[in-house]
C-alpha cells in the first residue's frame, strides 16, 4: 500500500500530455512531473500529486495521505468538491498553444475558489461558504476571506462538477474570486505542507519559492473531489494538487550567486548565422535559442535531471525508463531513495527541428477596456477560432464588481472582417443564450454567462458598455488611484461531439485580468466638505428663514439696528474727548 | 373672436417652433442625445434615459430590473416603453413622445400664467399686476429655455415629473382639485419628492373652488385631498406590483433617493458629502438632510399663506437646490414659474449676480467635470466647486424672489413705501 511512485515524464516534440500509468483509485499517491520545451526557450514544468482516502475513513477523521488539515476543513464546512487556484502570470496561447491539462488545472491571476456545498438552503449555502474561505484563508496565508457576498456568484453554466455525486439536488455551487492577490512564497509553502512528505522528497524537492515566481506564467490548484469507481467499490476521495509554471531556460540558468544580468561577452553570445553578413566579427544575435542544454539542477537551482528519443539523455543510475511508442516522449520511474539528476545537452544532429509547434488551441481570447475617462468604458473581447473547419461552442463567464456597472442591452457580438472571411454566418447566432444576474450596490458581483459561437475561421468581438460608480471614501484601498481589479473571463468550451451529456470534455481557458480605475474623491479633505456643504446650507436657509421671520420697516423707521449703535457710540466718544480737554 | 383666432394662431406657431426645433436637434445631430443622455447636469441615477433602456431590456428578458444595482426608476415606465416601438430600430417614437412631453407641459403652464393667479390670488391682489407676461411669453421662455431643450434631448424622465407637476397646479388654479390631486400623485410616484408640494397644492385647490362646489371647512378639504392623493398613489403602486410581480420596486426606486446609495456626482449638495461622510454618521446625516428638505414645506406655506402658487414655486426652487439627485431639470422647471413673477422683478435686488452666477456654474461645471474625470488635471474638488455655487447662486435667486414677493405683499399695507429704501427687523 505504501508505494511512492515518482514518475517524471519528458515530451520534447510530444503534443500530448502523458498521462501515468497508474490508474487513480489504483494506489494511494502519485506524483508526476511533466517536462515539455515550448518555443522561444521556454520550458514548462508540470507537477502533479494525487492522493487518495476511502470515503469511509475520511469520514471516521482517518487521514493518511489525505491532509488532515484540509479534511477537517472541508468535514465542518460540509463541502463536498473544492477547487482553489492561484495563479500569477499570462499564459502566451499565440506562443505557447494550448494549455496543460485542458486549462482545467489553471486560475485567473489571483486567487480563485469554487467548491460545491451541501446545504438545503441558499442562506446555509452561504453560511458554509462563509467558514470555509475564512477556514481556508488561514490554512493558505491568502486573503480569502475577502471573498464575501460582493465577490461570490453561482455560476448556472460555466462549472461542472468534476466527481462523481449520488444526487446533485443539495448542492450548491458558489465561485469566488480575487484577482488583487497577490500569489507568493506565502501561499506556496501551506501548499507543500499538504504533501505527505512536506515537499522534502520526491518531485516537490524541486520546488523553490525563488523559481516558481519567477517563473512568466504559474498557477497553483488545488482539487478535491469523490471518485466511485463505475466498477462499484468504495468511493475515494482524491486530492490533486498541479503546480504548472513556465520557465524561461535562460533566465532559470543565470547563475545563482550572481543574479545581476550583465552583457554577455561577444563570444558568448549566440549569434544568428543563417544571415549573409554573418562572420568571425560581426554577429547577429539569435533571439531565443532552440535547442538549449540545460539539467534539472540548473533550472530548478536542485539536483534531479532528464530526456526523450532523438536527442540523448542522460540520467542517474537507476531510473527505470520507459519510451512512448510514438517516440516523442519519454517517461522515467524514479525508485525511493535516489537522488536524481537529468541533463538534457546540446544535440549533436543539427538538423535536428528546430522549433516544436505547440498544440494549437481551440480559441485564442483577449480582453480589453475601450473608452477613456474615469466615468464609463465597454469592454470588449475578441474570440478568434483558428480551426478551418469546426464551428467552437463555449460559455463566456464573467463576475464583475458591482462598482462597474454594465448596460447588458448595450451587449453585442459582431464578426470581425477578415479579408478572406467567406462565412456568412447571420450575427444573431453568435449570442446564443444568456444568463445574467446584475450586480446589487455593496451586496452582489455582476454575474454573466454568455453562450457563444463562432463559426471556423472567424473572429469575433464581442463588446459591452459599462459605468464606473463613484464609492463611498472609505471604501477605496490605500492605492485608490492604481484602480481595482477585474476578475479573469473563464471561458469553457463545450465539446461538440459530448455537448449534451454532463461530464463531456471541457476545456477552459481565461483571460487576463483587468484594471479599472474609478473615479476617486479627495481623500484630505471629508472635515472641509462637511464644513463647506454645511455652510452653503446654513446660508440659504439663514437666508430664507431670515426674509420670512423679519418685519419690512422703512430704512428710517423702527428701533434702531446696528448702524445707529455706532452712530451713538462714536457721539458717546466725541463727548468723553471733549470732557478729557477741559 | 379675432383675438381668440390670433392666440391660437400664435400656440400653434410657438408649438411648431418648438418640435421643429427639438426634432432637428435629434435628426440633425445625432451623437447629441447619447452625449446628453451620459452627462451628469442632465441624467442622474434616477431619470437616466440610459439606465431607462437598460431597465426596459431586463424587463423584456424577464430579469426583474429592480433585482440590480441599475434601475431606480418608477415601474410604470417599462410599460408604457415596452408599448413605443423599440428605441434601437425606430428612435423617433421615442423623439416625439419627449416633445410632446414638453408641449404638453408648456400648455399646462400656458393656463397657469392665463388664470392670472401669480398676481392675483383669492387672498391677494398685487398692486403692480398689470405688468405681466402673457401666456405666449411665458410658454416660450419655457420651450425655448436651453436647460428645457437639453433635458428633452438627454431624454431624462424627469419631463415626465415636471408635467405632472405644472398639470398639478394648471388643475388646481382652474379649479379641479380632484385633476389636481391625480396628476401630483402621478408626481410623487414618479419622483417622490413632489409629495412635499401637497400642502400647497391642497391650499391652492381650496383658494381657488368652484363657487357651486366650495367647501367651506378647510380641514374636511385637506382630508379628502390627501386621501386621494394615497388612494391614486397607492392603486399605481398595486399596478406597478402587477406589473413587475413584487413589491421589490419600492426599496430600489425610493429606497435608493432616501438613503442615496447610488453616489453618481450630480449638480447638488449629497453627493460630495455623502462620499466623504464618516459611516457612522451617516444615517444621522441622511436623517438632517431630509429634514431640511422638509422643513421649508411647513414654513412658507404658513407664512405666504395668501399666495399659495408662490409657496409652490419657492419650494420648487428649493428642490432644485436641495433635493437628494437633482438635474438641470429641476432647475428648468422653477425657471419656468418664475417668470409667472414678472410682477415683482424690479423688486428683486441681486438679479445680476445671481444670473451671473448661475451662468458662470453653467459653464465651468462641464469644463471642471472634464478636467477631474477625463483630463485627470483636476479632481473631484473642481466639480464639487462648482455644485456649491450653483446652489448658492440658486438659493440667492430663490431667497431673492422670496424677499420681492413678501414687499410686494407688504407693500398692500403700505403703498407709499413703493420704491423706498426699506430694512428688516
């Protein structure tokens, strides 16, 4: 039962994430690491943990591999699938292509949660929600009990849940999100603590809060959910916890006791020598250099290094290897107690390809703001469909604040023409459905989930007006004129062929986060505008009250008022003057 | 019989003019309405034309508009919007139920001035009515007034209030009390503070009975008065309950102007106060200035009680000032009863400086808005300038008009007074 397994699999030209042979109720904790060069001298590093525990002895508070103290966490809030995502970065999709795991295993920048409760109400819903992003918050050093009822939506389309659930009546699906975070060392180290080594051994080992944020893109999950097998048996909880970065080969080798970049020497540089005016003096540097010789410990600052069928490998005795048989990529089991190292040199055969083409994904998505100015603005996404020949159907998701007020009949989609566009597809399909719930001031997000299609080879814009409501003066950060944080579109798509069926194929993508700032107020000075206001007030109703209290005389007529006082004074000084001569 | 033809003659071109005027501003230029629509002096949270738009599109999908943070508007407008073909496809529906609005409006006013009732009341007659402004002048001065001409372009709904409004008073000084009750009903459901004008209006009304129908206890008047007023009130609130399915409407449409969560900058006081107001004081400081805005109700009705139209368009003013989202609209409304005052203009002392202030606030405002949202040169500071003297120089006309109507009344007592030197005690 106490297997370790360490797997650590390499794909050089490989577009298929491999996936371990293990089956997942097979053994009670796996872990993997998938190695995969892309383009541009990047090199992605996925680590996978799995564990499991039988439902019975989760629920006696037997743990083994299972984190007693995320278990107990998830027993006292009732929850019964969790997902919690932190991520830093932008994935380069026109770069790198399609994402690991199918973008299932990723967050928007920030912190992102969504848990399936157990509840028979919303407001037990809620209640449950409440204890487990405070429970959490603790546990992972992150800001997650800021996820409160502005924050939190129930998306209706855009989630599924990924276990295997007896009945779905009692559940409730809520999804919080927090794009301010900021993800760091902090939040990394409660999350090696889950592991049942505590990130001391095995793949985790590698695991340096120094790599990992430097890294151009990371995204850390965590996923918890039940799993019966159809067979019948016990059902399991399983726990996966994926950590995904990209590093940048160079960046990673620079040397450790000298992190200052320095020019490279002349002939250290690696020049471009396809260029006619290339020769001994003169050198055109190559951008990025394909093919690059790096170990393990030099990326990852530790030993354990590795790779795959055309260019050698080497690795430390050992290791049991196994090829795929489609020869593009590797995989290396790792017993207990070795040390390994893995390093991949320069390949001898220089006609070796020198760029891999990523897998292309399905749809590549950007967001931006349109408009200027701090009072209103329309955001605007464009979806492009790179396939020639397949129509994509997904759900478009956002939470936004409730200080950005959209005008949802201000919502359209329109194809972007492109020169060789021949599709003539009517504009109304391309909205298909839509479920939205607006924001109510100070007490619920905005939550709006748009079904969409477009058509092969298309782009589409889609577009929507929104204001930006003034807040009350204490509710604006400290950095009130950095603007505030707009949370990552999720955007699943729907596979054709499963659409129907629950639990189909899914693949999700996000885009980046937004910054809007909001108009802001004079912070100094809420004693001057108080003073101020309250004075214009006084005056014109001093004013009023004083015309309609008053009696009209003529000037000469009635008591005397302040003039005359001073008429008789100045006369009363006269006299005491002359008085004073004599 | 030739004059009556003339006067006809006369409306019908003022009308023409007016539509002619205000249709070829929508078709002629067309990004005026949609930038008039998004500026703050015109549309507030609650009469923007575009939140309207945004309510009528929820309310047609079948998502209650007052389950969001956008609509806080009267609920019987989505229907009646719902009945206009659709704004996006045929705009000029909705072009022309706006001037109509307006001209509808600008007869009301049109009868007001003709009853003759700003000179003289039941109780008063001013020694100086014979100079007066017709019916036509003051028609005019309303229909071509530019803060009436941007209203009605921006399309806020508040031309809806300002013609229940001046229909309210056009009933009452014609007297039909019940015409008079029904249409500030419709008011007060609109905007809710046109419910203040009650006392007034009910004085008003009882001023100016048909001799065969007087009543003579004022007490049993004012009851039934006000019970028509909460029964027409209340069968609009069972309609618009009919219409959107729950009684959700009331806290987002009068709920939102009592505790003024919508904090979107405006031409009056709240705003700038209310964001920067310490938390824990605010409800006390909602509470003051509610009672304010109250306060003055009681006051001038009781001491201006021989003139109750002047009560009516002191407390309008007041509103314009005072009132918790008040627009360019609001002020062109008491500009349009003002002028009903012809009479007593050279009485008023500070006419130049407070025309010259509220045109010199009428045009920094926008510019100081621009540089505080857009330019980012300024900040919210230049604007908020900007609203304290605009109410100033409004509360300077509004006292002024006050000080020259109440000589004029003195003046009864004292004719030999007129265009003397005169003091308060």
């Amino acid at each position: 039962m106490r297997q370790l397994l360490s797997f650590l699999c390499l794909s050089l030209l490989s577009v298929n994430v491999f996936s371990a042979a293990a089956s997942a109720a097979d053994s009670d904790y796996h872990e993997q690491l998938n190695l995969r060069p892309l383009p541009q001298s990047a090199l992605l590093a996925s680590f996978n943990f799995r564990s499991n525990t039988t439902v019975a002895e989760f629920e006696k508070g037997n743990f083994r591999f299972f984190p007693r103290s995320l278990g107990q966490i998830l027993q006292h809030a009732g929850t019964r699938e969790l997902h919690l995502r932190f991520s830093l970065g932008r994935w380069d999709a026109e770069t790198w292509g399609a994402r690991p795991w199918d973008g299932a295993r990723e967050g928007g920048t920030g912190v992102e949660l969504w848990a399936w409760l157990e509840a028979n109400t919303d407001d037990e819903a809620d209640h449950k929600w409440l204890t487990l992003t405070n429970a959490l918050s603790g546990l992972f050093c992150a800001s997650l009990n800021f996820i409160d009822g502005t924050r939190t939506t129930r998306p209706v389309v855009s989630f599924q849940p990924e276990g295997d659930h007896a009945s779905l009546a009692n559940m409730h699906l809520l999804y919080g999100v927090l794009p301010h975070e900021v993800v760091c060392t902090e939040n990394l180290t409660p999350f090696l603590k889950l592991l049942p080594c505590k990130g001391k051994a095995g793949i985790a080992s590698l695991l340096d809060g120094h790599k990992l944020f430097d890294a151009s893109w990371q995204s850390m999950a965590i996923d918890v959910r039940p799993i019966c097998p159809t067979a019948g048996g016990d059902c399991v909880l399983q726990i996966e916890q994926t950590i995904d970065m990209v590093l940048d080969i160079d960046r990673s080798k620079r040397p450790r006791g000298n992190p200052i970049p320095r020019p490279p020497s002349g002939h250290d540089l690696p020049c471009d020598t396809s260029k006619p005016y290339h020769a001994h003096d003169t050198c055109f540097p190559a951008d990025h250099t394909a093919n690059q010789d790096w170990s393990l410990s030099q990326i990852f600052g530790k030993p354990m290094k590795g790779v795959p069928s055309t260019r050698s490998v080497f690795v430390s005795e050992g290791v049991r290897e196994t090829r795929n048989p489609d020869g593009l990529s590797q995989c290396f089991e790792i017993p207990p107690s070795t040390e390994l190292e893995m390093a991949l040199p320069v390949p001898e055969d220089a006609t070796l390809p020198v760029t891999i083409t990523p897998e292309t994904p399905l749809l590549y998505a950007e967001r931006s703001f349109t408009g200027h100015g701090q009072e209103r603005g329309g955001v605007q996404t464009i979806l492009r469909n790179p396939s020639p020949t397949t129509p994509v159907d997904f759900i478009y998701m956002e939470s936004l604040p409730w200080f950005m007020r959209i005008y949802l009949h201000t919502m359209s989609a329109r194809l972007s023409p492109t020169p060789n566009s021949t599709t003539t597809t009517d504009q109304t399909d391309l909205i298909q459905q839509v479920y939205y719930r607006p924001a109510l001031d100070r007490f619920r997000a905005t939550q709006l989930e748009v079904r969409m299609r477009v058509p092969p080879a298309a782009t589409v814009v889609l577009t929507y007006d929104f204001e930006k409501s003034i807040l009350r003066y204490t509710e604006y950060p400290p950095d009130a004129n950095r603007g505030f944080d707009v949370a990552a579109a999720v955007i699943t798509i729907l596979d054709p062929n499963q659409e129907q069926q629950e639990g189909g194929r899914r693949i999700a993508l996000r885009t980046t986060s937004l910054l809007c700032s909001l108009p802001t107020p004079d912070f100094s000075m809420p004693y001057n505008v108080i003073i101020f206001t309250s004075t214009a007030i006084a005056l014109a109703f001093g004013g009023m009250f004083n015309i309609l209290v008053r009696r009209f005389v003529a000037a000469d007529e009635g008591p005397e008022g302040g003039l005359a006082v001073l008429g008789k004074l100045k006369g009363r000084l006269k006299g005491l003057k002359g008085r004073l001569k004599k | 019989m030739d004059g009556a033809k003339v006067t006809l003659g006369r409306m019908a071109g003022l009308y023409a003019g007016a539509a002619v005027l205000r249709l070829a501003v929508f078709t002629l230029i067309p990004g005026l309405p949609d930038l008039l629509t998004g500026r703050v002096e015109i549309s507030t949270p609650v009469t923007s034309f575009k939140r309207l738009q945004e309510g009528l599109f929820l309310y047609n999908h079948n998502v209650s508009p007052y389950d969001g943070g956008v609509y806080h508007q009267a609920p019987l407008f989505l229907p009646l919007f719902s009945l206009l073909p659709s704004f996006a496809s045929l705009p000029i529906f909705t072009y022309l139920l706006y001037i109509a609005v307006d001209l509808v409006s600008a007869r009301a006013l049109w009868r007001i001035a003709d009853s003759g009732e700003a000179v003289s009341s039941a109780l008063f007659t001013s020694p100086r009515r014979e100079k007066r402004w017709s019916g036509l002048v003051i028609a005019a001065v309303f229909l071509f007034n530019p803060f009436t001409i941007a209203t009605c372009i921006g399309r806020s709904t508040s031309v809806f209030t300002t013609c229940a409004i001046l229909h309210a008073i056009a009933k009452a000084v014609s007297g039909a009390p019940l015409g008079a009750m029904v249409a500030l009903s419709f008011a007060s459901y609109l905007s809710m503070y046109p419910l203040f004008l009650l006392p007034p209006l009910v004085l008003l009304c009882y001023d100016r009975q048909r001799p065969e129908r007087a009543t003579n206890s004022p007490l049993k008047f004012a009851a039934v008065c006000a019970s028509a007023v909460a029964g027409v009130v209340a069968v609009l609130f069972q309609l618009s309950y009919l219409v959107t399915g729950s009684w959700e409407f009331l806290p987002s449409t009068y709920g939102v102007q009592l505790t003024l969560s919508d904090l979107t900058p405006n031409v009056g006081l709240w705003w700038y106060f209310f964001i920067e107001m310490f938390d824990s004081f605010r409800s006390f400081f909602l509470a003051v200035f509610w009672l304010h805005l109250s306060s003055y109700v009681g006051g001038l009705t009781v001491r201006i009680r021989r003139q109750p139209l002047v009560v009516l368009t002191l407390l309008l003013g007041i509103f314009a000032i005072f009132k918790p989202y008040p627009s360019i609209s609001d002020m062109s409304l008491f500009l349009a009863v003002v002028p009903l005052y012809r009479h007593v203009f050279p009485l008023m002392r500070y006419t130049f400086v407070s025309a010259a202030v509220v045109l010199y606030a009428s045009c920094l405002g926008p510019a100081f808005y621009y540089l505080w949202i857009y330019a980012g040169s300024g900040n919210a500071n230049f604007f908020y300038a900007i609203t304290l003297v605009w109410g100033l120089g409004l509360s300077l006309l509004v006292c002024d008009l006050m000080f020259a109507v109440l000589r004029d009344e003195w003046e009864v007592e004292r004719p030999e007074m007129a265009g003397k030197e005169i003091r308060q005690i």
